[in-house]
C-alpha cells in the first residue's frame, strides 16, 4: 500500500488526503462511512538491504557464510560472523537464518512462534462430545476415555497458547476421564452381579 | 527484547467461527497479535507498531441484513405459532412455546442490535494487507484503533497533511517523513514483495462453498427423513438421498481436484478431505441399510416399521448423528472458505475475476 492506493474500501473510488487521519467520514463517492489512519510508514515504502562489503585487505574477517564479503556483527545465538547479506535484525537480536530457522522450528523464543496445537482443547472436547451425543455416542467413551488420560499426561508439560489461557481445560478433561471410567465401572459391576448373583 | 514469555493483553472485539473457533486481536509490547484457532490449533499473526502503514475501516450493511432476516423471520413463525396455539382456545403450554420459538429468533436479535453497526478494519504493511475479523463492529472497532493510534505513533512518529500530500518524494530515503521511525526492524534481509503472478488455473473457491453448501443440505433431508417418514413414501426418500450422495460425491472430487492447484489454507484443505470422508461413510451406510432391507428376513416390512434389522433406533440415530456431523462441516467449511476468500480481497487478488494484466502479471498489494 502507498499513497497511490489510498481508496475507498467500498467503492474502490481515490480518496484524498483531507480523509486520512480525518475520524468516521462519508466517501465523497459512494457515502460509505470509512477511516483512514495512516502512519509514517505509508511514506518509507519497503526499505531495500543494504549491500554487503566486499573484504579488500587481506587477512580482515570475512562473513561464515559469504567469505569474500566483510564481517557486519556476529550472531547473537551461535556466534558466527555475518555480512549485511546474512545477518537479520528482528526483535533485537541479530541472528544468522540457520539460528532463525531452528529457534522457529525450536519455538524458543515466544516472538517466533506461529502455531501452537492446544492439547488441552482437544482433551476437553473428547471428554465433552460423547456426552452431547451421549444417546448415540456413548460406547466411543470407552475410546475417549484412555484418549483423554493419554493426552493430558503426554502433553501436560507442552508449550500452551502464546496468549494467556486458563489451566483448567486439562483438570477437567481428567475428571471427565474419570467419571466415564468410574461409569463403565458401575455398569461391569452391575453385570457381573445380574451374571453371577 | 527478552526472551521471556511476552505478555500479552485483550483487545475488544472477537469473530467467533461455529463449530471452528475464533478470532482475537491481542496486544504485546510492540505489536499487536492476531490469534486464529482452528478447531485445536492456534496461528499467530503478528504487525508489529513500527511496520503497520494503515488502517482502514468502512461501515457495512450485514448488521442491517442480519436484522431484517431475523426480525422477518421470527415475526412471521412467532404468528404462526400463536395461531397454531390459540386455534382450539387457550392453550398456555402451546403459547409457552410460541414465546420460546419466537425468542429463539428474536434474542440473537436483539443481540445484534445491542452490539451496533457492523464494519470491516484491515491493517496494512508495506507487504500485505490483513482483514481484522475480530474488528467486526463499527463501535469497537473505533475504540480499537483509538487504543492503537498513540502506540505506534509513538513508533513511528505523526503523519502531518503536508507529509501526505507531498508524497514519498517529500522523504528522501523513504524515513523523513517519519521522525520517530528507526532502521527497518529486519533491516538487511527486506527486500521488495515479489509482484503476484497470474495463474491460468486459479482457483475461486466457488466449487468448494458449493459442496460445502451441499453438505448442509443433508440437515433438512435427515430431518425429513426423520419427521416425515410416515407421510413420505420410502421411494421419494431414496431418489433424494441418492441425489444428494452424487453431488456431494461429484463436488467433493472436483474440490480435491481443486486443492492440487494449491492456493488454499491447511483448514479449507482438511474440511475437504473431511467431506470426502464423511460422503464414503454416507455412502457406507445407505448401502448396509439397502443391504439389510433387501435381503434381510423382514426385507418385505421395510416400508411398513423401517429398517427391521438394525432397529429403529439405529436408523434415528444415524440421521441424528448426520445431522450434526452435515452441520458442523457445511458450516464450517463454508465459513474457512469465505475467510480464505476475505483474505485474497483483502490482498488485492480478486478470486472471481482473473484477469491477465499486460505482461502476464497482476497488480500487487494494493488495498
């Protein structure tokens, strides 16, 4: 997006600059209420890198990667020295891609995390769906049940959402588990009893 | 910044997806997050203060829609409730409910009003655009990028008139138009958002909303076949349902045909593949129901009691159990499809219209 772009949502018409950072106003088009705010970045446009240094002295550091280029800074993570080709400044630090590449798959720093799997949703969702369907349902629970028990001890420890969320999903889940082995425990003992008086 | 966990605190406004999750705008120390849950999996999607260009909103008219149909709707079953009710005298079980039928309809009514007009806010950066679903209301909204503004114009710095109106030329290195603004924060590695090429084959998204949309055709045929089977001779019920079974059968592969084009996201792809999964079981089951009411030993009194062998209570079951399976998956599909399809507008790539643009490529961005 650039000033070129700045177009009315709704009807695609040009809008002018009066309505940028203007509040709720009409489209002097198509009178839909819209807002515009806009901030400097607009105006920088995307920033080209900057080109690496070629190494011109001999026996001067040269990048791990690129050797005939020239040393920038080193990594932050492993330590290696980079040109400006390779280096990449994000939330601070300045990190080489192998090290960028295996803190994401790594998940060890919050800001690079993408995705997270929510165990505890899954668990709780086995302990709940056999019940709303409970009238057809019910002989899953014998699945359900060890799956839930499975889940919660396997993933108990396992990175949660990035954003806060209660702890209490997993708890419940587990007594859900519960009660459902408590339950076919009460239907073996009645038939073992209607069976052997 | 630290590699502790960030701390992160709820912004106003949600888009709850039925059956799927929802959407949630999360503010961290420098960026606001948009979480997405996908049934058990959760994405991140990050603009952080220093990269976000723009935002804009524009009020919509689906509010206003949604509710004309419900108020429309529940007026117009509520009378025929209260007719039905009042027919042979006062009935108060009857009218009892006719006041519950019609609250079904007019509570989410009065819901929708109380929550106001409704919009739709997208974030720009220099690489692509975003639409804030979570950002559905008008007054929310607001509130939001009330919230918002000073933050990153504390990043970056004000955007005067006269910077606007000179343009970019006004900033020489792209920066002088922004005083508070540093280095690009991935300084060497940005480089310039690859222009989108034009594919021959793309794909709009029609044919999946169409299965999808089929799919949840098969709630009304379960709840005929459950509600009307002693006035619907057992023929219609079949020709129906075998009809249905094709389409979804011929739609869902066209889908995965589809698919192999690429383009869609991890959850259209899934619900896809759940569909087909959930035709062959269909499939499965009129099969063993033919099966068993052919060449079973009460074949002849099928159309009399209904499935002898399996009993009555198999054959509700399995409607039951289609309905709520046609519902989760026509709903939800048709939802992931229209998000995806928000998200190509939303980037700038009509999905309906493929055009090829002068020199084989399509405008990038745009907003």
């Amino acid at each position: 997006m650039d000033t070129e772009h700045l177009i009315c949502p709704a009807c695609r018409a040009r809008l002018g600059t009066g309505h940028v950072n203007a509040g709720l106003a009409a489209c002097p088009s198509c009178d839909t209420s819209l807002r515009v705010d806009a901030f400097p970045a607009l105006l920088r446009g995307t920033a080209r890198g900057r080109e690496p240094e070629p190494v011109v002295v001999d026996g001067e550091s040269s990048c791990y990667y690129h050797p005939h280029y020239k040393v920038e800074a080193p990594c932050d993570e492993c330590g290696r020295f980079l040109c400006a080709l390779c280096g990449i400044d994000i939330c601070g630090k300045h990190l080489c891609p192998a090290c960028l590449a295996s803190a994401q798959a790594g998940e060890r720093h919050p800001w690079l995390v993408t995705r997270r799997v929510l165990y505890d949703g899954m668990a709780l969702a086995l302990g709940f769906a056999p019940l709303l369907l409970f009238l057809f349902c019910w002989p899953v629970t014998l699945i359900t049940a060890p799956l839930i028990v499975f889940l919660c001890v396997r993933y108990w420890n396992a990175p949660k959402s990035v954003v806060p969320r209660g702890r209490w999903r997993m708890p419940l889940a587990l007594l859900l588990a519960g009660a459902q082995f408590v339950a076919w425990a009460g239907v073996a003992a009645v038939m073992l009893f209607a069976l052997f008086g | 910044m630290s590699d502790d966990a960030i701390v992160y605190r709820q912004l106003r406004g949600r888009c709850v997806r039925p059956f799927i999750g929802q959407h949630r705008l999360w503010l961290g120390p420098d960026h606001v997050l948009l979480a997405s849950d996908c049934w058990f999996t959760q994405s991140y999607r990050r603009f952080y203060f220093s990269d976000i260009q723009a935002f804009t909103l524009h009020r919509t008219d689906l509010g206003k829609a949604f509710n004309a149909v419900l108020a429309t709707v529940g007026a117009g079953l509520s009378l025929v409730a209260v007719a039905v009710a009042l027919a042979g005298g006062p009935n108060l079980p009857a009218l009892a409910a006719a006041a519950l039928f019609a609250l079904l309809f007019f509570l989410p009514l009065m819901l929708n009003i109380a929550a106001g007009p409704t919009c739709r806010c997208s974030v720009h950066t220099a690489t692509h655009t975003e639409l804030l679903l979570p950002l559905g209301r008008l007054r929310t909204a607001q509130q939001v990028l009330d919230l918002l503004r000073p933050l990153i114009e504390g990043v970056q710095g004000v955007l005067t008139a006269e910077a606007l109106a000179a343009g970019p030329a006004a900033a020489p290195g792209g920066d002088a138009a922004a005083p508070g603004a540093g280095a690009p924060r991935t300084g060497p590695l940005r480089v310039d958002a690859p222009a989108a090429t034009w594919h021959p084959t793309r794909v709009t998204g029609r044919i999946h909303q169409a299965l999808f949309l089929t799919v949840l055709c098969d709630v009304p045929i379960c709840l005929m076949d459950l509600y009307l089977r002693d006035i619907m001779p057992p023929a219609v019920s079949m020709v129906i349902n075998m009809i249905w079974l094709l389409a979804v059968v011929a739609l869902t592969f066209v889908a995965l045909v589809q698919l192999q084009h690429g383009g869609f996201n991890d959850a259209v792809q899934t619900v896809t593949w759940l569909s087909l999964a959930y035709a062959l079981a269909c499939v499965a089951v009129v099969y063993v129901l033919q099966i068993q009411s052919s060449f079973g030993p009460f074949s002849g009194a099928y159309e009399e009691v209904g499935p002898p062998l399996l009993g009555d209570g198999f054959y509700v079951g399995v409607n039951v159990v289609a309905v709520v399976l046609s519902a989760a998956l026509g709903i939800s599909g048709l939802i992931l499809v229209r998000d995806w399809r928000r998200g190509l507008l939303a980037s700038g790539e009509e999905p309906a219209q493929p055009a090829p643009p002068p020199g084989g490529d399509d405008g990038a961005g745009g907003m």
